[in-house]
C-alpha cells in the first residue's frame, strides 16, 4: 500500500478510535443523566411533598390551637376553622399524589397508614370543636378531647420521610456511582484509544521511519565511498521505490568505479613502467655522459701530463744524481739515528725499573690506608674523620698506581716502537744503497719515456677531440631523457591520485 493511502488511513483510525471513545463517553454520561432526571428527581420531588405534606400538617395542628385559643371569637373561630379545614385537605391532597407517584409498595402501606390515621385525627377534632363549644369555648375540653390525636400521623409522616429520604440517598448513591462508572468507562475507552492511537503511530513510524533511516544509512555510505553494502527494499510503497532506486544507482556507481578503478589502475601501471623505464635511461645516459666527460677529462689530462713527462724526465735524470748525494748523506744520518735510538731504549729500561718502584709505594700506600680505614670503622663515631682521611690516601695510592702502570705501559710501547725504529733505521741505510743504483737506471729509463711521451701526445689530441663530440651528443640525449621522465612522472602522479580518489570506494 502507498504511503498516499496508508498515512490517511492511520489517522482516520485513530480519529474513529477516538470519535468512538467520545461517543462512549457521551452515551455512559447520557445514561447517568437520565438515571439521575428519571430516579434522582423524582426522589428529590417525594422529598419535597413530603416536606409538605408535613408542613401542611404542622399547620393544620397549629390552626387547632389556633381555634381553641381563639375560639371566644366568633369571626377568628369561623377563620381558624376554615384554615384548619384548608390545611387538611392540603394534606390530603398532597398525600393522594404522593401516593400516585410512589412505586415502592412499602412506601404506599407507610402513606396509607397515615392518611388513615389522618382521617381518624380529622374526625377527633371534629368532635374535640363539638365538645369545645358545647362547653361555651373552654379549651380545656376542647384539647382534652384531642389529646394525643396527632402523634400517630405525625410518626407516620416522619416515618415515611425517613423512608423517602433514605431512598433517594440510596437512589442519589447509584446515580454517583454509575456517573463515576461512566466516568470510568469513557476514560478507559480514551485511554484505549489513545494507547491504539500510539499503536498505530509507532507502527506508522516503523513502516516509515525505518526505510527512511535505512535510505539515510545507505545515502551516507555512498557519501563515504562504500558501495559494498546491501540496500534492502521490500513493498511496493513510496520509500520501497526510494530505496529500490537507490540501490539502482549503488550498482550503476559501482559498477562505474569499478570500470574507472581498472582503468586508473591501468594507467598507473603503464605510466610507472615509463617512468621506471625512462629513469633507468635516464640513469644510464646521465652516468655514460659523466663517463664520457671523465675519459675527456683524464685524456687531457693525460696529454698534458705526457707533454710535460719529457721535461720531467729531463730533470729526472739531473735530480737523480742529486738524490744519490743526498742519500749517502741519509745513510750517515740513519746510523746516527741508530745510535740515537739506542741510547733511548737504555734510558726507557730505567724509567720503567722506577715506575715499578712508584706502584710499589702505591700498592703498599694502599695497604696501610686500608688498614687504616679498618682501624677507624672499629672506633666508631670517633674515627670517621680518620676514616675519610684514609678513604682520600687509598684513592690517592689507587691514582698513583693506575698512573704507575699507565706510564710503564707508554715506556714499554715507546721501547718496542724505538726497537722497530732501530731495525727500521737499519734497513733504511741498506735501502739507501740501493737507491743510489736505481737512480742510475731511472735516469736511462726516463729519456726513453721522454720519447715515447711525445708520440702519445699526438694521438691522444685526436682521441680527445672525438670524445668532447660525443660527449655533445650524449648531454643532448641525457636532456632529453631527463624531459621524457619528468613527463612520465608527472602522468604517474596523476594516475596515483585518480587511483587514490577511486580508492575512496569500496567494492564487494
């Protein structure tokens, strides 16, 4: 069902659900009311006759007195009479509707018991009025004949008054009652409604709500990039189509980013086989070039420096005769250098038997200061001063002693190093006799390689000039290279963040 039809019908439910709870309402309160009009009044108006059907009672006893008090008078005897006379037929009339209206069989015995005790009082003071004027107006025998004649219709009365007015309590309770049942029913009916009125509200919600939040899940999720959630749509409503068609376009995006992702994916690939391939070249052209302005470089350097091995050599064979003086003045200084180093070594093995002496002092100084630490740690509190003391000479000796054998170890290392320089001096004189020989044999060796200098210089010249043109040619390339991977690089880093961006999404 669509939502056009079922949000209407929801709430026509709930308004009929609540038109019926007020109709109920309205039914148990007519119905209360009528019981009270039809019950309650006619109790309220039993009472009411009653009432004065005594008060015309009263009267009509009072009119009694009235008449013998009175009675001397001719004119107020006729007008107290006729009062009495009127008040009794009052009472006998109102007596006479009561009794028509009365339904109650107890109350109409009560009634009649009183309209019977009523005439019987009438006709007592009929005679008591005979008596009174037979004895020239006394009251005393009037009220002497009547003594008493109204008691019996004055509890009667009082009796059924009672009776009539415990009734209508009784009547006045149910009517109480059944208004508050009433009362009860329609709050309980509106209650139910009310509560079917949530019912059919929560429910509404869920049917709409639910489907509504599950679209708004789903619409975030694609917002975030996850298209591998199931969107769920069940009925043929309004928010069933909603989310049907957002599960129509969840398959149409990822089936778009999934085709873009491979594409990219593609791409990425390829541009970082170019750029890998470009910056291999790129390499291997940068280092052939550095290769070749080196060899350029070291060729020139080359033909100068055999340009100039000729003059070299020249002076070579002068300073050799030179160096053969100077190395027979070297021999002689080597062996006094021996001797020299000799006399050290002498020396060296003295300094080393007084070290000894010094760690001697510095191992016995050690010893007494331990003693003396000892010494002092049994006085006690007394001999902590001589115990720092002592403390200060141990560390002291500890000092000299490590100094001790430090120095003996510099003596020893500087006696074996004036050993080898002794040895090495001695070999240095043999060695400078043999360089005098071989000074004569480089003199003759070096004018060759003044000869030999000269034809390489020639033929290196032409070697050089062809390297600097491919060296030309090569920095061409390198900068061409270097533009192609930049290229590349730069279309490797686009495919990466177009990969990135579609990363966003994820697949099932």
């Amino acid at each position: 069902m669509n939502l056009s039809r079922k949000v209407p019908l929801a709430f026509a439910m709930a308004l009929l659900l609540t038109l019926a709870a007020g109709l109920g309402g309205l039914w148990a309160v007519g119905r209360s009311l009528d019981i009270f009009h039809a019950e309650v009044q006619q109790q309220v108006a039993h009472e009411r006759a009653v009432a004065a059907i005594a008060q015309h009672f009263k009267t009509q006893v009072q009119e009694w007195k009235n008449v013998l008090l009175r009675g001397a008078d001719a004119a107020a005897l006729d007008k107290h009479w006729t009062a009495f006379v009127q008040e009794e037929k009052a009472v006998a009339d109102g007596a006479a509707w009561l009794r028509s209206d009365l339904g109650e069989t107890h109350l109409q015995a009560l009634l009649d018991r009183f309209l019977t005790a009523h005439r019987k009082m009438a006709s007592g003071y009929r005679e008591g009025l005979e008596k009174f004027k037979a004895a020239g107006q006394q009251p005393q025998a009037g009220d002497q004949a009547v003594r008493g004649a109204d008691r019996e219709p004055s509890q009667l009365l009082e009796a059924l008054e009672r009776e009539i007015a415990t009734l209508s309590a009784a009547t006045a309770s149910n009517a109480y009652a059944a208004g508050q049942r009433a009362a009860g029913w329609s709050l309980a009916l509106m209650l139910l409604a009310a509560l079917l009125g949530v019912i059919i509200g929560v429910l509404l919600s869920r049917a709409v709500v639910r489907p509504l939040m599950h679209a708004i899940d789903m619409a975030a999720e694609v917002a975030r990039g996850n298209l591998a959630r199931t969107i769920r749509a069940a009925g043929r409503d309004e928010l069933a189509r909603l989310l049907q068609a957002l599960a129509h376009m969840q398959g149409q995006l990822r089936q778009l980013v999934s085709e873009v992702r491979g594409n990219a994916e593609g791409v990425a690939m390829a541009s970082a086989e170019i750029a890998q391939g470009n910056s291999d070249l790129a390499a291997r052209t940068e280092a052939q070039a550095a290769a070749l302005q080196q060899t350029a470089s070291s060729v020139g350097q080359l033909s100068e420096t055999l340009r100039g091995n000729a003059e070299h050599a020249k002076q070579a064979s002068q300073l050799a005769q030179v160096a053969n003086e100077v190395a027979e003045r070297g021999g002689q200084a080597v062996g006094q250098v021996v001797q020299t180093m000799q006399d050290i070594a002498g020396d060296s093995h003295r300094i080393a038997d007084v070290t000894g002496v010094i760690d001697a002092i510095a191992f016995q100084t050690n010893i007494l200061a331990l003693n003396a630490a000892v010494e002092a740690a049994k006085v006690g509190e007394h001999g902590r001063g001589f115990a720092v003391v002592a403390s200060e000479v141990r560390g002291l000796a500890q000092r000299s002693a490590d100094a001790a054998r430090e120095i003996k170890q510099l003596i020893q290392a500087s006696a074996e190093r004036v050993a080898r320089g002794d040895a090495q001096a001695s070999q240095a004189g043999a060695t400078m006799n043999e360089v005098v020989g071989a000074i004569h044999r480089v003199t003759a060796l070096v004018a060759e390689i003044s000869r030999a200098s000269d034809a390489q210089s020639s033929s290196l010249y032409q070697v050089s000039e062809a390297i600097d043109r491919m060296d030309q040619g090569t920095q061409q390339n390198s900068a061409l290279v270097e533009e192609t991977s930049a290229a590349a690089e730069s279309l490797k880093g686009q495919a990466d963040q177009l990969v990135a961006t579609v990363g966003v999404f994820k697949l099932a």
